[in-house]
C-alpha cells in the first residue's frame, strides 16, 4: 500500500513540476520564421584561417531562418543545441542572452551560443525587423528549445 501511495505521490509531483514548467516558459509574440535552406554536413569538418576556427565531430545540419519581428514583437525564451549566427536586414533587434541585452541593427550580426538562455526582440513598437538565422545544429535535433527566463534581479557577473 506504501508503495502505491508513493507512486502516485511521485507522480502528481511530477506532473505538478512539468506543468509548472510548461506554464512558466515564456511564449513568442509578433514573432514568425521560415525556413530558406536546410543541409547536412556528412563528414566531420574542420576549418582554420585567419582567427575563423570552425569544427565538427558529428553529422551536422545547417539551417537557415528568415525571422520576422512584428512591432514589439520577441521570440520568447529559449536555447538552441548548436551555435546560430544572425544578421539583421531590416529594422533593429535587441538580442538578451541571460540578463545582459544588446541592441543591433541593419548590417550587423550577433551569435547565440549552444544552450544559452536567451531572447530576441523587435527594438520597435512601430516598424517591423526581420533577421536572417543560420543554426548548425547536430543531426535531427530540435532547433529550439522552449527556456524560463533567467532571474535578472539579482546581480550577476556578466
């Protein structure tokens, strides 16, 4: 009797902490993407010139997103499981990896490293910003992963 009591203990926890969770992750708003090209890179690669250093162990797949802010719009808090290298083409974004934001604009680029907390959103109420995301990700994994936001509150070292 103990045992299925604390079966079901066990797992009304579980269900309360995974809905907890499903709950507190931060959704998107005025934020969509499409997808432009997919690839697998096969075969490990290895690239080093000039201070670029690039590498992989595993079969690899490149993506590549044109995402689209609407007004005030922001993707919601999130990770990715490989590095994702973004430029913006129109408008301005500010990008928040943990507690510390950017702004860019037009022209320029920001990376998002693999399994960082972190958040993009359109630095206007008025006019649209759209980014072009390229994620090398390993092969067949998710290209997101829904994230909380991170506690800003308190001081960090970043």
């Amino acid at each position: 009797m103990k045992t299925k009591a604390l079966a079901l203990l066990s797992t009304a926890l579980g269900v309360l902490v995974l809905g907890g969770v499903a709950v507190m992750a931060s959704a998107s708003y005025g934020f969509t993407s499409s997808r432009v090209a997919t690839g697998t890179l096969a075969t490990p690669a290895e690239v080093s010139y000039q201070g670029i250093e690039f590498s992989t162990e595993a079969p690899t797949d490149v993506v590549t997103l044109r995402v689209t802010f609407d007004p005030a719009g922001y993707s919601g808090w999130h990770m990715h499981p490989g590095l994702v290298v973004v430029v913006v083409i129109e408008g301005s974004v500010i990008n928040q990896i943990g507690c510390h934001a950017t702004p860019y604009g037009v022209g320029q680029s920001f990376i998002e490293p693999p399994m960082s907390v972190g958040q993009v959103k359109n630095a206007s109420t008025t006019t649209k910003a759209v980014t072009i995301a390229t994620l090398v990700v390993p092969k067949g994994s998710a290209l997101r992963i829904e994230a909380l936001a991170p506690n800003c509150t308190t001081p960090t070292d970043d």
